[in-house]
C-alpha cells in the first residue's frame, strides 16, 4: 500500500535546538505511522473490541488524540486548543486522522522554537518532576503503545498490519532485511 505522509518530511521545521532535531523528526514519523495503521479501519469497525474490557477502536483514537493534547499542552507548556475542541465533531476514522494531523502539525513549530534549556527543564508529570525531553519520549512510547494495540486489532478483524519500522507479515520490500536470525543479528 502506497503512503502518503500526513505530515511530509518537507514540513518538518529545524530546530532551534540542534541536539533535539530527533525529536521533531521522530514526532512526525510517529504520527505518519500511527495514521498509516489509523487507515486500515473502516467507520464499521470503530465500535469493535477483542474484549469487552478492551477499549474500542474509537475509544483508542478518542484517546489518541485527548492524550497528546494533555501531554504536550499541560505536561510540556506548548499553546493546545480547548480540550473540547480536540475531537472531530463527528468521529469517523478520516476526521480522525485529519484531527491528528493537524495538531501533531500545529506542534511542530513550537518544538522547533524551543531551545535546550526549554528541552532539558523539570516539569510537572503527573505527581513527580521529569525534564520535558523525558515528558516529550513518554509520549511517542504512549503513542506506539496505542498503535500496536490497534495493530493487534487489525489482525483480530482479518485485515492486513502496515510495515511500521520493517516489514510486516502481510507488507514487505525488495531489500527488507528483518533481523529474525542469529546470522542476521551477528552482522556488523
């Protein structure tokens, strides 16, 4: 299946902070790939749950995107709509993948701004303190987390699982070369 980035490579600015340029680079190619998995449901399937104390698929992309704007407006200080302007008005899976884009876009320029010290800062998480660069890596693992249990999903529902960082089973590549063997792993 052919990918179109939500957020191109193009349109993610440099960063101030040279050291974190990572950091904008990588928050962007979470977000393509979390809308890349987000494509594989239909509107039918958001209700489904593997379990019935699993989350639905809607709950996880209501989740999704109410997370990240708590994350990085209350946690990291970077400017977030209302909370109860987050969500699409209705809830289907394109309107939440835009919704999606649009705010992982919106972040990048703050990101971009910031310089180390903002980077390295303690902030409030929760009930203790973390440096904003810990905050900010919690919140691409919390993302990837979610991601995989969708990934699950879509496996559960019969349909194909994108290649995320390697080939899947159902997508792969001339010069795919998974590390699934010692041979592999002992290279150099």
């Amino acid at each position: 299946m052919a990918r179109t980035p939500v957020i191109p490579d193009a349109a993610v600015p440099r960063g101030r902070a040279r050291a974190f340029q990572h950091a904008l680079d990588t928050y962007a190619s979470e977000t393509n790939k979390v809308a890349d998995v987000w494509r594989r449901f239909e509107d039918a399937d958001l209700p489904f749950r593997p379990h019935e104390r699993s989350t639905t698929v809607e709950g996880v992309l209501r989740h999704q995107l109410l997370s990240e704007r708590r994350f990085f407006g209350e946690f990291l200080g970077l400017p977030e709509p209302p909370a109860d302007e987050v969500l699409p008005a209705m809830l289907t899976v394109d309107a939440a993948i835009a919704r999606l884009a649009a705010l992982a876009a919106a972040r990048l320029g703050p990101l971009a701004e910031a310089d180390e010290a903002w980077w390295t800062a303690p902030v409030r998480f929760f009930d203790v303190e973390r440096e904003r660069a810990w905050v900010f890596w919690r919140r691409v693992l919390h993302t990837a987390h979610h991601r995989t249990q969708l990934t699950v999903y879509l496996r559960l529902l019969g349909r194909p699982v994108p290649a995320i960082y390697g080939p899947s089973g159902d997508e792969t590549w001339d010069g795919a070369d998974p590390t699934t063997t010692v041979d592999a792993a002992a290279r150099r």
